[in-house]
C-alpha cells in the first residue's frame, strides 16, 4: 500500500525506499494477491485512510500499491550471503490475505543496501487495484 507524501517522489511519481522501512524494524505489511480480490486490497488501503484521517492524519492520500515476488524478496542476501528478508504468513481474522516482510540483521549499511534491494523488486509507480 503506497501513500502519499511520504512513500513518494513527488517529482517523479515513484516509490520511495521509505515505502519499505517498516521492514527494518516492526514488519512491512503486504498483501498476498493470490488471497485477496483486487476490491479487498483497495478497500483495506482505504480503510488505513480513513482511520489515519480520523486520527488527524489528513495530509495522506492512497496512490495504490505496488507488486514484488515472494520468492525474490526471499532470495535478496546481505553481503555475507544470509538471507535479508523472511516474509511471513500473518494472516488476521478479518485480513486472511495480510503478511509482514521482515529484515534481518546486519550491519547498518548493509541493512539500508539490502532495503534499496527490496525496493527494487517492486514496481516502480504505483497503481490502484
């Protein structure tokens, strides 16, 4: 899910490496699309939306997502060759398509490489389901 102003360069319309900080530190939440109708995830980005504008938040607007692979996101290495990146199936009651991309600890400058690396397997502008 991309929200804009901050997961976006406003220049150029493209996502930002900070669209995938979260990863880092609590887990960056994705959406399985083999779980989910493109309808749901739109309706699960509007909802963050709308509960962000309720607690104040209004300067957000949901751009829509972006998409990457499973399977290299697993396959990014940090410079010693260990795995990056988990992505695990978190799966909530009411969000069965929810999962969280974590990373995996490393130097500090081989973690901010390893997330440019992330950010890069997914598209680039994004797009509304």
């Amino acid at each position: 899910m991309i929200y804009s102003p901050f997961h976006i360069d406003v220049e150029t319309g493209e996502v930002t490496e900070a669209a995938f900080s979260d990863a880092k530190d609590k887990g960056l939440s994705v959406q399985r699309m083999a779980h989910a109708t493109n309808t749901r995830i739109r309706t699960i980005g509007e909802n963050k939306l709308a509960r962000d504008h309720a607690q104040g938040k209004t300067d957000r607007e949901f751009l829509g997502i972006v998409t990457g692979g499973v399977d290299s996101i697993r396959g990014l290495t940090h410079g010693n060759s260990e795995r990056a990146f988990c992505v695990y199936d978190s799966a909530l009651p009411d969000v069965p398509s929810h999962a969280d991309v974590c990373q995996t600890t490393a130097s500090r400058s081989e973690m901010k490489r390893a997330r440019k690396k992330l950010r890069d397997l997914f598209s680039y502008k994004p797009f509304m389901p």
